[in-house]
C-alpha cells in the first residue's frame, strides 16, 4: 500500500516525514515519523497484514529534543532521547500497544562529555531474545552498556564499561552483531592535528591521518577486547566516514563500509576483517554516482553484490508491470543454469560457499516430478488391460455359464508377472548384486530362486492350459449328448501337458 497521510499526519517538506524504519525479526515494519519543532515521539508499526498501528508518546522536552527508536525482539521499541537544554541522554522501553514500560534509562558511563558531538545507537542481538546494546560516544570516548532483551517487567542492565580514550579523535562508529552472539564495534578515528595538504607544502607525509578500529564483546566476557587497526588512511585533505558495518557474505567474518577521501574524488572502500582483527580484504566499491555524494548507505545482498541507499531526487512513486520480456530467461533455464552449476560445482564457486558445497554434484538440480505426469499412461494402460480382461470374462461367463471363464484372468495375470519378472532381471538386476545376469550362469543359492519362480511359471500355465482343455471337451461332449469318461479326459489333459 502506498500512504501519503497516516493517521492524520501529512507527509510534506513542512510536515511530517520518515526519519528511519526498521524489520522486526516476524517482519513487522517500524517507521518513526519526525516534524520540525514537535518533540512528541511518532512511531507506526507496519503489520503483515498491511495495517498500521500508531504509537504516541508525549515527550517532557522545553526545547528540542533528539529521538531515535531501534527494534528489539518482537513486541518491544527502544528510543534514546537527547535532550538539549538539559544536555542528557536516556532511554525508553515501549511495547507495541503503546505503553511505556520504562523510562529515564541512564545509558551512557561517560561523565563529562561534549554535548555538540554526542551521539548514541542501539543494536539487538543476532539472537533479539538474549539481549541487546547501546553506545553512546563523543569526540573523545565511546561509552557501551549492554541490557537483557525486554519483556513485560521492563529491562536490566547486564554489563557496562569504557572504550579506552586515546590521543585520536572519534569521527564516527559503529555496532554489528556477530555470528557467535556478541557483538562488534568499529571506531573510525583521526589524528588529532592534520600534516599539512600536500599541494601546498609540496610534501607528501605517509603518516596515517585517518585510523578503522574494530573491537569485539563475547558473550562470556565482560568487557570488550583491545581494539585493533584493520584500515589506515594518510589523505588529510577530507572527512571520512562510516558508512555501515555487517557480516560477510559466507559468514566467516565481518565486513565495514567506509567514505575515504581519494584525491579530489570520493570512494567508498570495504574492508574485511576477522573477529581476531586479522584483515582479509581491502577494495574498493564501485559507485556510479560521478562524485559519490548521494548515497547514504550501502548493504551487502545474500547472493553478492551491494545495494546502495541513495538520496531520492524524484518523489513520484512509480508502478512497474510486467511486461512478459521474452527475451528474459525462462523458469525452465534457470533450472538447467542451476543443474550445470551444481554439476559443475568444483569449477564455480558453489564449491567454497558453505551451503553450497554440499550439494550433490551427481544429481544436480531436479524438480520434484509430478507422479501424475509420470505415471499416468501406465496407469491408463494397467486399468485399461484390467478392464479389457474383465470385459472378457463377463463376456465368457455369459455366453458358456459352465465354462471356467476365470482362468483367463489367471493367466493374464501370470504372463504380466513372468514377464515382468524377466524385464527386471534384465534391465535392473546390474543393480542387485543377488541376482545379477553373469551370475546366472553358475548355480548358486541366488539363482535358484529365480530358476524356481521360471519353473513354477511355466508348470502352473501348463496346468492351467491342461484343465481349461479337458474342460473345453467336456461341454463339447455334453453339447453332442454324451460324456467322455474321465480317465479317458485325463489321458488327453496328460498328453496336452507333455506336449507343452
């Protein structure tokens, strides 16, 4: 759906806009809604259905006052407030019907900080029902408390502490979950006085000016480990940035985005790292965008790739059909791309992926069959043939009542068995050690079975064949109005049998 007024609140340059949505773990949407001098908090949540459910608050801000609400698990809203006239932080626990659980949450350790460069972000854990963390950091030092995940009773702070300070200046951070449970943070620093522009002093100093930190936090520690250089930068000519942190595509290890000066240019570099800080790669991205201005973020895609979050400079929504593109690949060739790739997996890269790599090569990528489409010439063909028999029989046993009509099913039946039988010893057998052809040739105990079942075929149509003949001269005898006597029937069904 698309909303140009939710709940009254309309969305305009001098109204109402989005300032920043989220996904719960269920797929419920968070959005915050912001206006230019209210300070009351406004935050919709998105439900699956398609519906909004407003949540209001009413703030206790003279002045302006900065709001930032994150999604735990399911159910609950997280929001940090600054205040600036009283120049502090909290934070507020909010469920999904509106109530406010908790309130006036003291979230950062550091006792004296710069108010100007004040920042905060909260981060729930990979796992939302174990925890979740909140940083707040100035120029100079990062603070970090960690809470349990909420529920009815409100929270509880858990661990806390310091990131040590240092001579560098903190120009930005950020928080990404990690595999194991903890978390991560990367701290983007600058060297507290620039080395002169090179075009100026015709000098050029390879002394880093710009420092990526990592550090991490391991559910059975305390407190965060030393953080450790991944990145260095020695262009003094720009402000850099972080762009965003997340884990690596194969899960292996983890990954930070940042804005680094490039000449007179921008660009936008991916390093790569491990949680032991070890770095395993450093490239650069590329952006269409000629100077790199527009996009506020960039998100690694499941598959590969990147997308990138850019400044919109057109606000018509716009509405795609399908136009059925014959010149796009069909369902159908996109299995058979599949199967070769799987088939083919140790030449691609399906074989160093570590969900890819353990698919069979050997059978590659089959749709389940549908049985009907299979099978449904054989069964119109087996209940055909029973059909014609027993069409047969009535057929029979009406125009002779005395006959024995059944045994023509008998043998029908029996011929079907025998050969069936014999197309599976010599089409499938290979596969059945037990009975395989060229052991056929020497008599052993698995082939006496299959002489057996032969034998008894072929003795019990013999039989068959016999009665239905003496039967047959019988009611031929009867019809003439004398009866053969029946040693003398059984002589010939005896005959019959040894001509067979």
């Amino acid at each position: 759906q698309v909303y140009k007024e939710i709940d009254g609140l309309h969305f305009s340059e001098s109204a109402f806009r989005i300032n920043n949505g989220f996904t719960y773990p269920n797929g419920t949407g968070l959005m915050q809604l912001v206006s230019p001098g209210d300070n009351n908090l406004y935050i919709r949540l998105l439900n699956l259905d398609g519906t909004l459910t407003p949540l209001n608050v009413s703030l206790d801000c003279n002045s302006y006052c900065l709001k930032h609400a994150y999604p735990l698990n399911d159910g609950y809203v997280f929001v940090i407030v600054t205040q600036s006239e009283k120049k502090s932080v909290y934070g507020m626990l909010i469920d999904w019907s509106g109530q406010v659980l908790q309130s006036n949450i003291t979230l950062t350790g550091i006792a004296d900080y710069d108010y100007r460069y004040l920042t905060s972000n909260a981060k729930a854990n990979v796992d939302p029902d174990t925890d979740f963390i909140v940083v707040t950091g100035d120029r100079d030092t990062v603070s970090w408390k960690i809470f349990n995940a909420p529920n009815s009773t409100g929270i509880t702070e858990l661990h806390n502490g310091i990131l040590g300070n240092d001579d560098k200046i903190l120009q930005g951070y950020e928080i990404f979950p990690t595999t194991e449970g903890g978390y991560g943070i990367a701290l983007l620093k600058s060297v507290s006085a620039f080395t002169q522009d090179p075009r100026i002093s015709q000098t050029f100093s390879s002394s880093p000016q710009w420092l990526l930190y990592v550090t991490f936090w391991q559910p059975d520690s305390s407190e965060f480990d030393t953080p450790r250089i991944v990145w260095q930068n020695p262009n003094p000519l720009a402000i850099s940035s972080i762009i965003g942190c997340e884990v690596d595509l194969d899960g292996s290890g983890y990954f930070c985005l940042v804005l680094a000066p490039a000449g007179n240019a921008w660009e936008y570099v991916r390093v790569a790292f491990l949680s032991s800080g070890s770095v395993t790669d450093i490239n650069v991205v590329v952006v269409n965008d000629a100077n790199k201005t527009t996009m506020h973020g960039i998100r690694q895609l499941p598959y590969g790739g990147f997308l990138s979050i850019e400044q919109i400079t057109e606000a018509t929504i716009k509405r795609y059909d399908s136009t059925n593109d014959q010149s796009q690949r069909t369902v159908q060739q996109i299995i058979g791309d599949l199967d070769d790739l799987i088939k083919n997996k140790y030449y691609n890269a399906f074989s160093h992926e570590y969900p890819t790599s353990y698919l069979d090569e050997t059978y590659g990528f089959v749709r389940t069959a549908n049985s009907w489409e299979v099978y449904k010439f054989k069964l119109i063909g087996l209940f055909a043939g029973i059909l014609v028999l027993l069409i047969i029989y009535f057929f029979a046993r009406w125009k002779y009542p005395e006959g024995q009509s059944f045994h023509i099913v008998k043998i029908a039946l029996i011929l079907a068995d025998l050969s069936l039988d014999v197309a599976f010893v010599l089409l499938s057998a290979k596969n059945v050690p037990k009975i395989h052809i060229p052991r056929l040739l020497t008599v052993s105990y698995d082939t006496i079975p299959f002489l057996s079942l032969v034998m008894s075929s072929i003795i019990l149509i013999s039989n068959i064949i016999g009665h239905v003949y003496g039967g047959c001269i019988r009611w031929k005898e009867k019809e003439r109005g004398h009866s053969i006597p029946k040693e003398e029937i059984l002589a010939i069904t005896a005959d019959v049998q040894e001509d067979e």
